[in-house]
C-alpha cells in the first residue's frame, strides 16, 4: 500500500525589498554559497547512492511451511517483523522450492540450477543408502557437494565487488573448510554454528545463548563492518526443524494459547520456535534502518521445502513430496529492486529464480557457459505484470521421509506428477480449480496428461536428469521405514550441552 502524503501551505509575510548595503551583498553572497554547497552535497552523496549495488540479505528458513508466518494467513504463530517485511514488500503467494528438501534446493539457490544439471537430488545420509529394504526401487545417485566448477551466486557477486558473508547451515558438503564448504564457494565470511561455540546439533550453547540469535549477532556484525560496500549476507538459519527446542519463555507462551486453540495443529514448541526466527527478522531489519541502508538492501525471506506437518493444509502432502504442501513456501522481497511497496504476485516463482534476479540486481555479469534455469524476478519487483515464465519442473528420483522416486512439471494451471516405483504412474490435477489435488484428472484428460508427459520427458533428456527403474533386490516390504535424517540436518533435541532456560 502507497500512502501519499500532503504538505499544508502556511502563511507568511510577503517579502520586502531593500537596496543592499555592501555588508549585505557579502552575507548574501555566503548565504548563497553556502546554500550552493549544501545542495551540491546532497546531489553528489544520493548520486554516490544510487549509482552503489544494492546490498542484499538472503534469509532462508529450514523446513517452513507456506502457511507458517502470518502474512501468508497464520492465525496461530505470531510474527509481526516478517509482517511488516511483508506490508512493505512484495509477496510472492505462490512460490516453490526447486526441490522437496534440504540439500538440492540449497544447491538450486547456489546455482541458479534444476536439480539433475547439479546432481544433488537429496541429502546423502548413510543411516538411508540406496538400497535400503524399504525402497521398492533403487534411488538415483545424488552428489553430496556441490561441484567447484558450478559457479555459485557468491562468487558471481564477489567477483563484482561484494562483500560475501554466510552464517548457519550449509549443506553441501560436510566439512568446515576447503573447496566444498562456503569459504571455497565464494564466501569472504563463514559462520557456523561451531564457530561461535555451539556443539554439534545444539540450539543451546553452555551460556545458554540461542543459535538463532546468535547466529544473527554475526550478520549484525558482518553488516555493521560492511556498511561502506555491497554485501550480501546469507543467513540459512537451523531453524525451524525439528525436533524443536525454543526458549522456555516462548514456549510458556504458546502452551497457553494452544490450551485455548480449538485447532489441534497447534504446536506450542513449532510456534515459539518461529517467533524467536521472528525477533531476529526484526533485529536485522533495525539494524540496517539505524544505518540508513534500508532503501538500498533487498531483503529476500524464504524457506528450503515444504512444511513437515503444521500448517500445510489445505495443500496435500509435506516435505520430501511434490505434492504442493511439499515444495510450496512463504516468500517475500522488500527493499531495493520494489518499486509497488505492499503488492502480491500471484505467478509461480522458484528458489532457481534468485540467482539471475540477484545478477540483475547487482548489476552483475552471468559467468560465462553457465546454463540458468531461473528468471529474474526484477522486472516484476519493478512493476511487470507478470514473471516470463510458464512452466516449472522438479525431480526427486530418490527416498526420504514419506516420499517416494517422483518428477513433476506445472504448465499453467496444470500439473503432472511421475511416480517411478509402479513403472511410471502418473498424476493430473488442474491447480486452479484443486489447489489441494484431491482429484487426480489423469484418466478422465489423458490428451493433456500425455502432452505434459511428453514436454516433462523432453526436459529430462535435456538435463540428463537420472531416471530411477531398478527394482531393488533387497526390498521387504514387511520392514521398518528409518527416518535418519530426513534432509535438513538441523540440530536434534538433548544433543550437546545446551540450556533451555532462556
């Protein structure tokens, strides 16, 4: 919403005119000078402005669903600074992670890239080998870092001139240096968890301090020491996946709500989860309003996959599923780049769309011989209609959590779903008229089912997207699902020697 304000006119006596001594020629003369300067000044330091990169903060939350923060129409979670990102920005109301989990979408957001092109399908986890005797099928091979070759969006914006900092989880490869981890990937400053003394998988330190908050202590400071420069900041907090351990003052908080909720998807322990996210969504957006570089940074706010079991209804399906309660997430810009403060934009948008639009942003070159599948999104932060694009892809040839071996392809309203364990079993549902695909229309439109398939097979072959058909010799379909770790790799409940007192 633009709010146009008015100035009131006031009265004042009219000027009189007196023939100048030379005392009063001199201080008209400084008068005037000074005034020149001033106005100098001030047209010289908001060229020096404009003609400076937009900063930019990437916050991407692990495991949030599309509908877990109010603006996207929560009644239950508060959180009133994405609230007001939102209100000042532009919403994008029907946004998708390019994959279902953790490790690809991190890996699309790095390269601008659908899954098959960077290999990462999943989250390599030895506790679910391919194989394992509750797969029915073997699960494609999926890389476990992401390539050095693959130029990253840090090294796109160092290379023009960025400062580069990442605080949180990374994912794409499990060290903590070398070529693989963010410091080899175009990251000046790399903060993880154990690098301000949290074990491994705590949320709590020895002093009791909250990863969360401490982890944007450091963007605080990254911000503050880089205030001079483009930076970019990419913040992927731990939070918000399970199992979840929030402040016990938070938590008292939502118990007493959910006591009074007639809504049995309340969890007290999600819910004051998100609201610490929220706190210091808001302590961010201070600090760059104290430094007056609001209007200059673009703040990104999104999540990596789908939601887990909250508040994803009435969407099908949570993450690990392409179903749309598996890879649809909040997502909403402000800052630089938003011309139309408190807009929404209802097009389909994808984690594989942020790289060109910070390239664009940035004003920086695309490294040369890199395919990008995503579209910048300036134009329509600008003022555009509409995003040029029709069609999204995903492919999850793998297993995690309640999801199977599966591709998909949206072409406007509709979508089409590959199922690989029974040979290829397909699902058809028109988006617009069943968001929640309670009505699979494969049998009753098989023309428009067969014509998806053939426009989804044809961008398989041209990613050379791996195609799971081996059926697994060892699968027992009497045995036990494991869960292990089910793609995000957030910190787990009672590890470490963390308090909760806080």
């Amino acid at each position: 919403m633009v709010v146009a304000t008015s100035v009131m006119a006031t009265e004042s006596p009219a000027w009189r005119i007196y023939v100048p001594n030379e005392f009063a020629l001199m201080k008209r003369f400084n008068l005037l000078a000074i005034i020149a300067l001033a106005l100098f000044t001030v047209a010289t330091s908001h060229a020096a402005d404009t003609s400076r990169p937009p900063n930019i903060v990437l916050i991407l939350m692990d495991d949030m669903g599309w509908r877990d923060v109010g603006f996207m129409g929560n009644k239950f979670v508060e959180t009133p600074h994405i609230d007001a990102l939102a209100e000042r920005g532009l919403v994008f109301t029907q946004s998708y992670s390019s994959a279902p989990n953790c490790a690809p979408t991190r890996a699309c957001l790095m390269s601008g890239q659908f899954t098959p092109r960077h290999g990462i399908y999943t989250v390599v986890d030895p506790r679910q080998p391919a194989g394992s005797p509750w797969h029915k099928i073997i699960g494609s091979h999926s890389e476990s870092d992401l390539s050095t070759e693959n130029v990253t969006i840090a090294e796109a914006l160092q290379q023009t001139g960025y400062a580069t900092g990442f605080f949180g989880m990374w994912n794409l490869g499990r060290g903590r240096s070398g070529p693989v981890t963010p410091g080899g990937q175009g990251f000046d400053t790399v903060v993880f968890p154990e690098t301000i003394g949290f074990a491994k998988d705590a949320y709590f330190d020895d002093d009791g301090q909250y990863l969360s908050d401490r982890l944007t202590d450091e963007v605080l400071k990254f911000i503050d020491k880089n205030r001079d420069r483009p930076f970019f900041a990419y913040y992927p907090d731990h939070a918000v996946h399970a199992p979840y351990e929030p402040k016990a003052k938070l938590l008292k908080k939502y118990e007493q709500k959910a006591a009074r909720s007639q809504d049995d998807r309340d969890n007290s322990a999600y819910a004051a989860t998100i609201e610490a996210v929220d706190d210091n969504v808001g302590r961010i957006v201070e600090r760059l309003e104290q430094l007056q570089l609001t209007d200059n940074t673009l703040v990104i706010f999104t999540s990596d996959n789908g939601g887990t079991q909250q508040y994803t209804a009435p969407l099908r399906g949570s993450k690990g599923q392409l179903y749309e309660g598996g890879i649809r997430v909040p997502a909403v810009v402000a800052g630089a780049g938003v011309s139309k403060p408190g807009t929404k934009c209802n097009d389909m948008v994808a984690t594989v769309d942020w790289y060109p639009t910070l390239l664009e942003l940035a004003r920086a070159k695309s490294p040369t011989n890199k395919v990008l599948d995503g579209v910048s999104l300036l134009p329509v932060m600008q003022g555009a209609a509409e995003t040029p694009r029709s069609r999204m892809f995903w492919h999850f040839p793998c297993y995690v959590g309640k999801a199977t071996p599966s591709s998909a392809i949206r072409d406007g309203d509709w979508k089409l779903i590959e199922f690989y364990e029974d040979g290829g079993h397909r699902e058809l549902y028109n988006l617009r008229t069943d968001p929640g695909e309670e009505h699979d229309l494969a049998k009753s439109q098989p023309d428009k089912a067969a014509a998806l398939y053939r426009t989804l097979q044809t961008w398989q072959q041209d990613t050379g997207a791996a195609i799971p058909r081996d059926a697994n010799p060892a699968y027992d379909p009497k045995a036990e699902r494991m869960r292990g770790n089910q793609g995000g790799g957030g910190p787990q409940k009672g590890k470490g020697k963390g308090k909760s007192a806080k």
